[in-house]
C-alpha cells in the first residue's frame, strides 16, 4: 500500500494575514461544515497540523500536531484521538494551544495536504460537481463586521441568547403575532392573496418603499460555491408542538428554539420548542411569557438556539422582514463572544394552498450577511440542510403546553374553526392530525391524551 501524504496547518502571523478579517472558527464563513465531507480530499490519509507561532513565547515558532484525515472529512487528532468535524475546527483548537487570543482564520486556506492548501482542493471539487453558477454567486463573499447597538444578557442558560429582551411581544421590529384578520367563511377554506416569492439576486439594494413582506427564495449553499457552516438535527418533539401552535390560528404566530450547540462537531441540536402565548402588542404578556420561556431554559440546562415562525397561507419563505429580524438574531446570539453560535429559524406553512397534502411544510433557514463591498443589501436567506431525530414518546410538558396554547386561542376570532371542512375530504381538525401524525414519537401510548386535546379544539373553536 502508499505510504499516506501529509497533510499540514501552516498558520501564524504570515500566511494567515490575509484571512484574519474573519471571525475565529469562520464565525460568517458557510464553508464549514461536516456535510463537505463528500467533497474532500480523502480515504484516511495521516498528516500534520502545523501551527507556526512567533507570537506565542510559549511554543517553538512551527509547533507541529499530528493528526488523520478521514474518509468522511473528520479529523482524528492523534494525541488525543479527539474527533474534529471540520478543517476549521481543528485549526481553531491547535492555533488556541498557540496562542490562546489570536483568532483563527479561515481553517480551509489554513491546512495543507501535498503542499496544497485545502481550500484549493475544495475549489477544485466545486469546479467538478458545481458546474452550474448563478450570477449572484460570483458577487458573495464572507461578511465584514456589522456595528450593533443591543443589550444582551449572557453568562446564563436563556439568557446568553437574548431571552426576555422583549423581542417576543411584537413581529415589528421582533417576531410575534400579526393582527388578527377578518372571520373565516363558515365551511370554506380560506384562500388569503397569495404573496408571489422572488428570487434574491432580484432584490438589488435595500429599499424603504419595497414591502418588508415581500417572500424571497432561499438560496442554496451550493449554488454560492460554500458549505453549511453547521450541521442541524432537530428533535421530532419540537417539530410536532410547533406545527400544532401554527395550525390553531389564522394570524401569525412565534416560539423560541432551546437545545446545545457543541463547537467540536458544529452540531446544532433543536430539542424544545417554547410558544409564544402573546398578541401583537402586549408587551405585558409578553414579558411574563419570556421570562417564563427564560426559566424553563434554565432548568432544562439548554441554551437559546433560534426560532420559529408561521406563515399559516404563505409558503415557508422567508419574507425581507424575516431575514432582518434573522440576521438582527445571529447577531444577538453571537454577542461579544469571538467563537461562532448559530441561530436557526424555522417557518411553518399549515395552511397554505400549494402544498402537496394536508401535511405542513416546515423550513429551516439561515441568512448570510451581504456581500462586503455591497453592505446596504439585504442579507441572504440560504437553505439549511438538517436532520430529523424521532424522540421515544411526547413528554408531559408537551401535552401541559398544547392545553395552555388551546386555552390561549379559545374563542379569540383568529381561531381555526376546526368542525369546518378543509377540502372535501377532511375537516381542519382532520387535516391537523393527519399533519401531526408524520412528526409523532416512537411510542405513541399518549394518543388518548391527544383526544382530549382534540376534544377541546372542538369545543373552543
């Protein structure tokens, strides 16, 4: 068999210069992710990670870490036999031994493979399985910094994420509840104006007169040459309260997203939804919501990850408000810290006309900041891969805030009527469970529970 190449991290004060405009661990950089691992270089090749360090008077200048690359894209430290998810995980760890303050840079320029920096490797993939460009890729590159003005509370589970800044209460400037709009027609499906999405490279700059509800299509990371920066798996339990909360009402509604992020696999993991049961306005209420979203964050020892959104007759794009309020959410989540935290959001569409069936579309998305030399554009709205985690059974506070969430929206005019037929084959009520039963648990021994919720939908509405 061939001996192995070698493959190195040549970082420090000289080659990385021109890449120390980004963040540590590319905090805007969506080329990291272990979803790249198709297109690396592989087949469990043994190498170096080479950390020169002039600025650190604690290491030798060309500090060398041993490690493997593997078939799927991860490294292998040797020393440890730590796992890295990415190129740019593992040069963040070895330059943070270097040098404990430097940012990292972008990890794919950082290491090399047959004198090759990886990035080249990564370019030369694109080039064979990315053949089809659109003309909007060639203006993207990785974000400048953005100046902010906001408090955010940190240093606690919640609150780091900006939990009970009142963002909750209110869809303008924050995510919340629209108005409610006018009473259903008694025993027909309600057809609102459709919103017509477009494409983002036809947006142009930002515009104060362009409606902030106009939706805009996500964007693929392929389609920009760049990898997802991180991965996503959400629990079906998350999935199954949010979609329930977007299908009781015709207006609008909003929830956080609790769960862990862990830095060594990027892996994002969504593991509670938390509603919000607040109206357009009332910030009293939603204060108190918030705070107790807040505790509850808390003593599940979770962090704020992101959050969910309804377009109950829209599709599950993202309308220019939304990617504002995103993008204002990424930045929050980030805070002063160096080190990347993604902020996911979902959008549920339940009631909208072009979905195939009865089922949802639920859609995660993220949004990249504009290209450098173009800052007064509106961020893109970029499609997130993720994956889906059954969980064995629905917990009891699940089943307790689905009856809070009934109670909230009882005989509000908003109210989905849910003994009214749907199409000409199911009423809401029918269309709502069949939804539900694609996002149900392993163990589904609490149907009988699910009755009386049902029962009191009925009764409600």
């Amino acid at each position: 068999p061939v001996a192995p190449e070698p493959l190195s991290l040549a970082g420090g004060a000289g080659e990385e210069a021109p890449e120390d405009d980004e963040d540590e661990a590319e905090a805007e950089d969506p080329e990291r992710s272990a979803g790249a691992g198709g297109g690396r270089s592989g087949g469990g090749c043994s190498g170096e990670c080479q950390v020169q360090g002039p600025d650190s008077p604690l290491l030798p200048q060309g500090k060398k870490f041993m490690g493997d690359l593997q078939p799927d894209g991860r490294i292998v430290w040797q020393e440890t036999g730590q796992v890295f998810n990415s190129p740019s995980a593992w040069a963040t760890h070895c330059k943070k031994l270097v040098n404990p303050a430097k940012k990292s840079g972008c990890g794919w320029a950082s290491v090399k493979y047959k004198g090759q920096k990886l990035d080249k490797y990564k370019a030369a993939w694109l080039r064979r399985h990315q053949l089809h460009m659109p003309a909007a890729a060639v203006d993207e590159c990785p974000c400048g910094e953005r100046q902010i003005s906001i408090v955010v509370r940190r240093n606690e589970p919640g609150r780091e994420a900006g939990v009970g800044d009142g963002v909750g209460g209110g869809f303008e400037p924050g995510p919340g509840q629209t108005a409610p709009t006018e009473a259903m027609p008694s025993g027909k499906r309600v057809e609102n104006k459709v919103r017509v999405p477009v494409r983002y490279c036809m947006l142009g700059s930002r515009d104060s007169a362009r409606n902030p509800h106009t939706l805009v299509e996500v964007t693929s990371f392929a389609a920009v040459n760049k990898f997802q920066p991180f991965n996503v798996a959400v629990s079906s339990n998350v999935l199954f309260l949010l979609d329930f909360h977007s299908h009781l009402t015709r207006s609008e509604v909003v929830g956080y997203l609790g769960g862990r992020w862990d830095t060594n696999s990027q892996m994002l993991t969504v593991l509670r939804a938390f509603p919000c049961r607040s109206r357009l306005g009332d910030t009293d209420t939603a204060a108190v919501i918030e705070e107790e979203i807040y505790q509850s964050l808390f003593l599940r020892g979770l962090s704020l990850v992101g959050w969910y959104h309804s377009h109950p007759h829209s599709p599950a794009l993202p309308s220019l408000q939304d990617i504002d309020t995103q993008m204002d959410y990424q930045l929050r989540l980030q805070g002063s810290s160096n080190g990347f935290q993604p902020c996911l959001a979902l959008l549920c569409s339940p009631y909208y006309s072009g979905n195939p069936g009865p089922e949802s579309k639920i859609a995660p998305f993220w949004v990249m900041p504009p290209p450098e030399q173009r800052p007064s554009d509106y961020g893109i709205p970029m499609d997130v891969e993720m994956g889906y985690v059954q969980d064995s059974f629905l917990t009891n506070d699940i089943m307790h805030e689905m009856m809070l969430l009934v109670e909230f929206y009882k005989g509000a005019p908003d109210l989905v009527r849910f003994q009214e037929p749907w199409d000409q084959e199911h009423t809401y009520l029918d269309k709502l469970k069949i939804s539900l039963t694609s996002r149900m648990p392993k163990d589904q021994g609490l149907c009988h529970a699910l009755e009386q919720v049902y029962g009191a939908l009925k009764q409600g509405s």
